[in-house]
C-alpha cells in the first residue's frame, strides 16, 4: 500500500502570501460592488474615485487613531505621513470633532 502524500507545512510566508491574496479578492470584489452603486454621475462625471478615496482613508484613519491611542503624531507615523498632513485630512474627512 502506497503511503499517501503529505502536504508541505505552511511556512509563515506561504500563509502570508495566501492571506494577501484573499484579502486582495475580497478587496476587489467590494469595490466592484460599490463601483456599481456609486457609479451614478453628474453630468457625466463620476465621483466613484473621490467617495472610495474618502471612504478608505476615513477607515484608515479610525484604525491608526484607534492603534496610537488618538495620539496624532503617532497615528500619521503608522501611515507613514506627516502630523500636518494628517491633521489637514482629518478635518477634510470630517474626522476633527471624534
């Protein structure tokens, strides 16, 4: 009797990798949903790039505020820019007043 074939151990890269990938899809595939509707446009000009845009930095900023305990100069560190810059996207997303 043939001994069958084990599957190599995930390597921590291996893993990462597959991670990558399915959050890749998963990212794809709701943008794909919102592309649909927020496709709607204003004299045929679409603002779908400008919404996403606002909509992940808007979660990006909540994550890196939440992780540097609302510490400003830590949380534009985390997203690698400046704490004016970070402070001036804040008050463009509406962020200023959480």
């Amino acid at each position: 009797m043939k001994a069958k074939k084990q599957p190599k151990p995930a390597t921590g890269m291996n893993v990462q990798e597959t991670l990558n990938k399915a959050v890749e899809e998963i990212l794809e595939k709701k943008l794909d949903d919102l592309a649909t509707i927020l496709s709607g446009s204003d004299n045929g000009k679409s603002k779908l790039h400008a919404e996403v845009m606002a909509m992940v930095e808007t979660g990006l900023f909540k994550i890196a505020l939440r992780r540097s305990g609302n510490i400003k100069s830590t949380a534009a560190a985390f997203l690698g820019i400046h704490r004016n810059t970070f402070t001036d996207k804040m008050t463009k997303l509406g962020l200023d007043g959480e």
